[in-house]
C-alpha cells in the first residue's frame, strides 16, 4: 500500500460517517450463501434461544486489534468482512489433506450496507492478490512480520481472523463493522436443509476436482453440489480464481431469490434445522455472539434483494511478476474504497479496465 493510499485511507475514514445510526442493523451474508446463514439462522434464534447460543463460535476483534484500526465512525452504514473458511481438519476432510492443521481462506467479500439498510455492495477479493500485509499475532503466541508482497490469502492462515481484517482495513482504510466466517460441512448442512436451491445453468458443468456434474438447464443443488459449484474453477471460463468467484455471485443471487420465496414460518421443523446448522456453522465477532444481537442482524438483511446488490470483483490486472496472481489497479481500487467510504454506489468506471469480472464463466449460472 502506498503512502498516498495510507494517507487517502485515513482523511476518508475519518469523513465517512457523521450521522447516528437509526438502528442497529447489518447484511450477514456468508462467503458462500450471503442471505441464508444469517436469515435463516436468525429466523428461528428467538426460540431456541439458549440451544442456539451455545452454537455459536465468536472472535474477539476489537480486543486483538486494540486501537490499530480505522475511526469507528457511523453515518448509518454498515460494512462486514465474510471469509469462507477452507480448513482441512476434521469434517472438512474428505476435500483434501490438512497441511498442518492451518484453515485457508479462498473466498473472501467486503459487504457494504448503504444507510437505510435497502441496498448493498459486495467486493469480492481474489484469494491470490498480491497486497501489502502487516504484521499479526499468531496463533503461537508470536508476531509475523507481515510484507510488501504477500498473497492476500496467506493473512487469515497466518494470524486468522484478526489478521484477515486488520489486512483489510490496511487495503481499504475502512473499519470492518462485523466479520462472519462459514466453514464447508455448514455451507452444505445449511443448504441441505434449506431445501436446496435451484440455478440454470447454460453449459454442462463437470468439475473432478469440486465432484460436480451438472447438466446444462435447470438443476436443484443439494448442499454437496452447491458447495461443488462454489469451489469449482478449472472447467469453466478461463479457470481462473476470477471466474470461480462469478460462480460465487451467481449462486448468492439465486440462494437470495430462493430464500425471498419460501415461507419458513409454514414449516417450523425446517425453521429450526436451518437455524440450528446456521448458527453451528458461523464464527462472528464478539458482537454478534448472542442470538439477540444475531437476530437484529437478520432482520436488517430482510429488505434486500438480489437486485438490490450490486457486486463485483476489486479491480485486479496480471501481476507484473508472477502470471498466476494479480495485483490491485491502483487508480481503479481507490474509485471502490473511495465510493465506499462516503456511502456512494461504486461507479462503473473501477471496473472497466479489471480482469475480473470478465470471465466466461459470469455467464454460465443464471
């Protein structure tokens, strides 16, 4: 990060919002699914209220991160950094082998909630970026150095989740509002016990690596074959991460449209499997870690639907030294970062002259 950027980042935060929040609302959207941890976790919290609150998993970011962090200001907006977790131990195992009992993440979205809480940005961030880290605690107790070159992923390996939002805010001189992390075997309990959800596909999908095989037209994904689709990269569009995270966007668009369409209240049973397996399958931050606070989370998503994100990927080009990753355009991240800040729709021009966004395969799921 350059110094013009430190220095945009800090001037901005610091304008960004002047007003008291009206209420105390956010867009929980998982890495994965967006609307459907949350909502329909939040859904059936009040009446399982003490089962429910010992499912939950939290992290303390403000106590980690101290005073190190953009201004906690408010203009009623609200942003909130979504990891998927890729941890190959236990459960998530049959995905591939656990290389030292460290969780990767390789999916990663900034969500931004517009004040009025109706509409709403997501950024999402190619896992293999090349970015400035700073230093983070680690899990041994020591400190990591952090680096001028290190690939985005490796901060939430290196020092979990403190060290992925504390990265973030570098990157973006913006204040994560809420982290929520989900982990592979809850992605797919959660979308089994959804229903499952329903997306048209306009090629024939076969992934050996995500065990996908879809058939071109109409498929109803049970969680095993969405969390295949959500992986899945090498056999479509260019095979690129970029292309895999379109797949991402597609299937959160759909997964919203589905949730919009059911009515979870007719059928208590399926209300309270989906909230049991969504509050065991998230890792918040402290303030989320109770059902109340969850279910005023819920309750702000509820306005939003899927045509009320917009959601791109942050403006990337080759990295000029390394062909299999990318590096930010300055210029173009600064538009992004800079929309954010002030509570603005990200303008069309950050991503013009993006990689992302360009894939094939944005066309493919529908």
């Amino acid at each position: 990060m350059t110094e013009e950027s430190k220095d945009h980042g800090g001037r901005a935060a610091a304008r960004r919002r002047r007003k008291p929040a009206k209420r105390r609302r956010a867009l929980a959207i998982t890495a994965w699914s967006a609307a459907g941890v949350v909502l329909l976790g939040g859904a059936g919290l009040g009446y399982f209220y003490f089962k429910f609150n010992g499912n939950l998993k939290t992290v303390d970011i403000d106590q980690a991160l101290g005073t190190d962090r953009p201004q906690n200001v408010d203009n009623g907006s609200m942003d909130i950094l979504v990891l998927g977790s890729d941890s190959r131990g236990g459960a998530n195992g049959e995905y591939g082998q656990d290389d030292g009992g460290s969780a990767r993440s390789d999916t990663a979205m900034i969500i931004h909630l517009y004040e009025g809480h109706e509409k709403a940005s997501v950024v999402s961030i190619p896992r293999d970026t090349m970015i400035a880290r700073p230093s983070c605690a680690t899990a041994g107790g020591k400190t990591d150095p952090g680096g001028s070159r290190t690939q985005f992923n490796e901060a939430f390996t290196v020092g979990g989740a403190a060290c992925a939002v504390k990265t973030v805010e570098k990157m973006s001189g913006i204040r994560m509002d809420h982290y929520i992390e989900v982990d592979f075997t809850g992605f797919k309990k959660i979308i089994d016990n959804l229903g499952g959800v329903e997306v048209t596909t306009t090629k024939p999908i076969k992934d050996g690596a995500s065990h996908l095989d879809l058939a071109a037209g109409t498929n109803k994904l049970n969680g095993e074959q969405a969390l295949g689709l959500v992986r899945t990269r090498k056999s479509v569009g260019d095979g690129s991460d970029l292309g895999r995270i379109q797949l991402q966007q597609a299937f959160i668009k759909a997964l919203i449209k589905q949730v919009k369409g059911i009515g979870l209240f007719d059928n208590p049973k399926k209300l309270l499997d989906l909230a049991d397996s969504a509050t065991k399958a998230i890792t918040t931050d402290k303030a989320l870690g109770d059902v109340k606070s969850l279910m005023g989370f819920a309750q702000g998503l509820q306005g939003i639907d899927a045509q009320d994100m917009q959601m791109i990927t942050l403006p990337v080009t080759t990295d000029a030294r390394d062909a299999n990753r990318v590096a930010p355009l300055t210029k173009e991240t600064k538009m992004v970062w800079e929309a954010l800040l002030a509570d603005r729709p990200i303008p069309a021009e950050a991503t013009v002259n993006s990689s992302g966004d360009k894939s094939a395969a944005g066309s493919i799921v529908q």
